[in-house]
C-alpha cells in the first residue's frame, strides 16, 4: 500500500504553528473572558486545542462568542430586536426564536450592530473575525491560516464579547420611576451607561417620554421639573440620530404654533434646539428680545433681570440665538454692562459708575460662553452712538474694555 507522503509534512508545521500561538500569549486571553463561560469548560477546551489545532481553537472560541451574541440581544429585549431588524432590512423577529435558532451567524452580527451591542468599528471586526472562521474551516494547499489570523480571532472575539457582562438596556418605566420621585431623581452612573449603550430606537422612546411630559401642563410641577433635569443630563449621551429624530417630532407637534418658552426650555434641554425649524426659531428669539427691551437695561431696572436672564439661559443663551435678533440683544446686553456715570448719593459716594449687579455677572458669562460667534456683533455695538457716548466717560470705558477681554481670543 503506497504511503500518503502528504500527511506526515502537513503534521509539521500545525504543530509548529501550535507553539508560536501558544508563544504569542493567545491562551493568556483566556482568562478575561467572563467567570459563566469559565464555569462551561470553555477555557479548559480551548487550551487543549489550542497546544494541537489553534485553527480548530480559533472556531470553536469565535462559537461561542456568537451564541453569547445571541443570549445578549435576547436580554436586550425581544422588542428592539423586532424594530431593528423592520428598520435596517433584517429578516422579521416575531419570537425568541427567530432569534435564538433561525438568524444566521452573519445576521446576528449585524443585529448586534443595529441594536448597539456593538459599534460600528466593532462590528467591523467581528465580520472581518468571521470571513477568517470561513477559511479556517476550507484550510486547504491554496489557503492556510497564519498567526496573524489567528491571533485577530482570539483578541477580539474576547475583548469584545467574550470577556463583556451583558448590557442591561434602560426601559422607559425605569426612567419613570425616577420623573415620579417626589424629590429631584439621583441619577447614578450606572443608568446613565445603560441609557448610554442603550440602541436608537430605546433613547428615542426615552427622550419623547420625558418630552412630553416636561411639556404636559397637567402633571405635577416636580414630574416636569424632574424631566427636564433627565433631559439634561442625557443630552451629552444621547445619539445624534435621536436628537434630529426627537426635533422633527417636536417640529411636527406645533407645526402650526408658534414655539413659546415653556417648548423652547424642553428643546434646549433635549439638545433637539438645533434641529427646529430656524425660521420659527429666529420668530421667537425676536419676541424675546422685546422682553429684554421692555424690561430695559438701565440699572434702576435691576429687579427685572433675573427671570430674565433666567429665561435666557434656559433657552441656549447667545449660542442658539440666530444672526438678527442676537445682534440686537448683544448691543442691549454692552450697554447694560457699561452702565452709567455714578458718584452720587448715599450709594454712590465709592462707585464711579452705576450697573445692575444682577445683569452684570450673567452678561459676562454669556459673552465668554459665546465669544467664538459674537465677535462681529460686539464691534457693531461698539460703534453704536448710546455706547460711544457713555465709553467718553473713562471709568465707563474700562468697562467696555473688561467686556472686550472676555471675547478676545487672546484671553
């Protein structure tokens, strides 16, 4: 009987490669991965391959990170899935089943993408993790895996799955426990991970929940106040995709009003301010600067000025104001920080000029905050004949000086 010659070299460098593998430090990996798959014997399987076949290590360990894929999404929710895979074109999700026996490997990976389990550059990764288990398994004389290979399934099969506990994703009901609280909500940072892992579709639910509730006249003072503060403190986490999604809903909803403060506190809040119609926005910013002017920026008006800069603040302040009207609120805002020649009187006899210590603070702030945009409306104001006036008095002219320091890019 003729000896297959073929068999003996093939032996050689398997073993060989076997050993640079376990050189590398691969088996090391193993012990991030999570105590539950430990508990399974895992671990323990995987070495055992990995000293004789690391390309049979290789799928065996890229399995099981793709049936803990699948017990992931499951704990992210039978609903999510559902909306996710209607939204991106994925087979329909109508049971756990569909999930858990009839999705492919490759559509589970995509899945876990849509949801947020994974990100995109993850996502990325373990595709490129599974092309490579689809060579590993059709080794052949035209293809054999190297370390590299190898190496690239372990590292991230483990890092970014095998070795991460599941996400609890956030629910709506939680987040109305909190608004129900009849205190101001302690939001912990473990929820703010989970709202910030949570997919589009859940944040959206979130967001619009917490909207409509900081909008409705009806609930209690402290369930909108404690909306609001939610709104805010998720702003910064929230996806962008969800903020346009969030401002078209509130668009659509007074498609036919016009936007009054109580909506426009929500929008900044939500951080959807942006995504408005600007026109609408422009209308309002122009019925706010009326309340500045009538309330008027002398000092002897000083008591009218907190709820208004109050208001202000809430609504986005100078950032968020459009071209017009915030170059007619940036001129009332220098000429009620300049102020007027004092030296008079019982108050007067050590201030040599008379300001609202209430407005004074709040337009500083506003100015530093918004200096990359008010540039070209502090020079117009500057030159505006009310401010030229008062700057010939010198005292008053130091503090147009003050006010051009705290929008120097210099400073």
């Amino acid at each position: 009987m003729k000896q297959d010659r073929g068999k003996p070299s093939a032996l050689v460098p398997l073993k060989a490669k076997a050993k640079l593998v376990v050189a590398s430090g691969a088996d090391q990996l193993l012990s991030r991965i999570r105590p539950e798959w430990q508990a399974k014997g895992l671990i323990r399987r995987t070495k055992r391959l990995l000293a004789v076949d690391p390309s049979s290590a290789c799928q065996r360990l890229l399995n099981a990170a793709i049936y803990d894929l699948r017990n992931k999404i499951l704990i992210a929710g039978i609903d999510i899935a559902k909306e996710a895979a209607s939204r991106f074109r994925l087979p329909s999700i109508t049971k756990e089943e569909d999930i858990s026996e009839n999705y492919s490997t490759s559509r589970i990976i995509d899945l876990a993408y849509r949801i947020g389990i994974l990100s995109r550059t993850e996502w990325k990764k373990i595709r490129r993790c599974y092309d490579i288990r689809g060579d590993l398994e059709h080794e052949d004389e035209e293809y054999e895996a190297d370390i590299d290979d190898i190496l690239y399934i372990f590292k991230n099969s483990i890092e970014i799955i095998l070795e991460r506990d599941p996400i609890e994703i956030i629910r709506v009901d939680d987040v109305k426990e909190l608004t129900d609280e009849p205190t101001s909500p302690i939001v912990t940072g473990e929820i703010l991970e989970e709202y910030e892992h949570a997919p589009g579709v859940r944040q959206k639910e979130i967001v619009e929940h917490l909207v409509n509730s900081a909008l409705n006249s009806k609930k209690p003072d402290i369930v909108r106040q404690n909306s609001m503060e939610l709104l805010r403190q998720f702003q910064t986490i929230t996806k962008k995709t969800v903020l346009v999604e969030v401002g078209s809903y509130l668009q659509e909803r007074y498609k036919k009003k016009r936007l009054d403060l109580v909506v426009m506190k929500v929008a900044y809040a939500a951080g959807v301010l942006p995504y408005l119609k600007q026109r609408k926005v422009n209308d309002f910013f122009e019925a706010f600067y009326e309340e500045f002017r009538r309330a008027g920026y002398q000092w002897r008006h000083f008591d009218r000025h907190k709820k208004l800069f109050d208001d202000f603040e809430d609504i986005g302040g100078l950032i968020y104001c459009p071209k017009e009207p915030r170059r007619k609120i940036v001129l009332w805002m220098v000429l009620c920080y300049l102020g007027e020649p004092g030296g008079y009187g019982t108050w007067g006899r050590n201030r040599k000029v008379f300001y609202s210590d209430i407005a004074a603070p709040r337009i500083s702030q506003l100015f530093r905050e918004a200096k990359s945009v008010i540039g070209p409306d502090f020079e117009e104001a500057k030159s505006d004949k009310m401010a030229r006036a008062a700057v010939s008095y010198t005292p008053i002219a130091r503090r147009l000086e003050s006010l051009e320091d705290l929008i120097s890019n210099d400073t």
